[in-house]
C-alpha cells in the first residue's frame, strides 16, 4: 500500500479548474519535449477575458472547449460568462456570451450537455438559490428562463458539484443549511431545464449530523462527487462529520433513484470509509468515478493523526454481486 502524502502529486482530473487575477487565457498543449510537444496556440495561449476569479473548462467534443468564469462587477456580485474556443485556437462566437448578468457566487461549473454544447450551474449571490443554463455550439441560451436547481430562499447553499446525465440535462448536488446543520441536496434537470425530482432537491441523508461537498481541506473542491448511476439515477458522494468518538471527518455514499430522486442506500446511506479499527482515521479527500454497473469506484486520501501518516484506499461501492 501506498503511504505517502506525496501521492497527491498524481492526480488524474477529468474536469480543470484554471484561476487567474487578471487575464484568462487557454493554452493546449505542452512546451517543447523529448515527444515533440508544443503548445499549438501560440507560445501564451488564447486571452479569453482581462478580469475573473477563476474559471472552469470542458471539452466541445470537437477538439476545442468551452471556458466558462464568473466576472466581479461589485465585490459580491459576479456576472457568468462563457466562451467557446474551436481545435485551432480561434474564438468560436467572437465575444464570450453572458450566460447570466443576474448575479452569480463564485466556483461556477460546467459539463458537456452530450450534443455538442454544455449546461453551466452557479449559486447567486445571496447563497440561497441555485440556477443553471444550458448553451448551444452556436453559443445560444437554450432555456428560455434560467433553470432552478433549488430556488427556496431562507437557506445557505454552497459548493455545488455538476455531472451530465448522458441525455442532455445534469446530475447536481450540493450542500444546504436549511436545518440547524448542513447536509446534502441533489437534483435532475433535464434536458428542457425542468427540475426531474422534487422542487428543491432531495435529501441525500436523513440522519442529523452535518454532511458536506468541502470539508475545506484544500483542493477538495475541484473533486468529483456525483456521477450517473447508469440507470437514469446518480451516486453522490460527501464528507459526513462522525465516525467513533465523532468529529472526523468520513466518506460517505447516497445511490438516488432515476424517477423520484429517492434513496437507495438506507435513508442514512452508505459509509465508503476507510475507518479501520483501532485507528482514528480521518478522511481529508477523495474522488469517485462510475464503475459502470450501477456503483462508483472512490479513490479516498485517509489520515490517522495517532500515526502521523496518510493512505490512498480504493473503495468500490454498489449493488451486492
């Protein structure tokens, strides 16, 4: 077994997360190698925008990609833009689209809608609601109004995570404090923006303890936690404050049903782990990908603070077999 914190170096991420303080620019490609690399969009890339706070990046299935970031116009309001870059490095629309000037929070994301185009999601400025827009390859909003992931108020929401459902809408999920402590909502938009499960998401998890998508250990925000169960349903993943002695943190796992968002892994759902005996094991990250017959496969970045030390464990989860 790997025992080194320095396997964090290693890191494949389907999704990736560029910030800049003032110029965002595309680069594809690598410098010069022993391989024959090069960029192939000239040496600096491609300036997209002079300002944002970060940005996010998926594949046009087509060789090029769509960027998109949020642009401060107060210190907390953000307008969302998006814009598409073609495989040989010319800007597809022109000047970037303004998917949303209503206000946007910051860690805005994306995914690929599967025809060409993408879905973008972002929590407003206030925190208690959660939109999403779906943009064509010709750089159109495709849903008339913008569609509402969550849209009751009174409540804080943070750190969404997006995955494509494979039919053109999307698979979210999200932390919410609409009790006393946070615990974990996901929603289905489909492809015409309209919400599958119940207005407002579904509860992930029953029992009373806080659960969350960021445990604020740094760069687990950029990691997968939901992917499509294969059967029009998704498996969400987030850290869920307990464990014996309580007050660590561990990986838990929720199956949700394709027509009514309901739970299929008891209403508390299942704990991934690693929480080994006689240890007091802490799990700082982890990422999780399908396994493609109705489960996921978690890579977890676990800690005993009595040892001093940390393991990578791989965990599969799913129907019994």
């Amino acid at each position: 077994m790997l025992n080194s914190r320095t396997c964090r170096k290693a890191v494949v991420l389907t999704t990736a997360l560029l910030v800049a303080s003032f110029t965002l620019t595309l680069i594809v490609g690598t410098t010069p190698s022993l391989a024959g690399g090069r960029t192939l969009w000239g040496s600096s890339g491609v300036p997209l925008w002079n300002s944002s706070s970060a940005s996010r990046i998926v594949s046009d299935g087509a060789g090029g990609a769509y960027v998109v970031w949020d642009n401060p116009v107060t210190s907390s309001v953000y307008n969302v833009w998006v814009q598409r870059v073609n495989a040989d490095g010319t800007l597809a629309w022109g000047d970037p689209k303004l998917v949303t000037s209503a206000g946007a929070s910051m860690k805005v994301q994306i995914v690929t809608d599967g025809s060409g185009g993408a879905i973008i999601g972002w929590v407003n400025t206030g925190y208690d609601k959660i939109y999403a827009q779906k943009i064509s390859a010709d750089g159109i909003n495709l849903w008339a109004s913008n569609a509402v992931v969550c849209g009751a108020a009174g409540s804080q929401r943070y750190e969404i995570r997006m995955v494509s459902d494979g039919s053109g809408g999307a698979f979210f999920e999200w932390q919410d404090c609409r009790t006393s402590y946070w615990k974990i909502y996901a929603q289905h938009i489909l492809s015409n923006g309209s919400p599958k499960w119940a207005a407002n998401g579904v509860d992930a998890c029953t029992t009373a303890t806080t659960q969350v998508t960021n445990n604020n250990i740094d760069g687990c925000d950029k990691d997968c936690m939901i992917v499509p169960d294969g059967a029009g349903g998704a498996i969400v993943g987030f850290y869920f404050l307990g464990g014996t002695g309580g007050g660590r943190w561990l990986t838990w796992s929720q199956r949700l049903r394709a027509t009514d968002g309901a739970r299929l892994w008891s209403d508390m759902g299942l704990e991934v782990g690693p929480d080994p005996p006689g240890g007091n094991w802490q799990n700082d990250r982890f990422t999780m990908t399908s396994d493609g017959a109705g489960g996921a496969i978690f890579a977890v970045d676990a800690v005993n603070p009595n040892q001093g030390a940390g393991d990578i464990w791989a965990v599969r989860c799913g129907t019994a077999w």
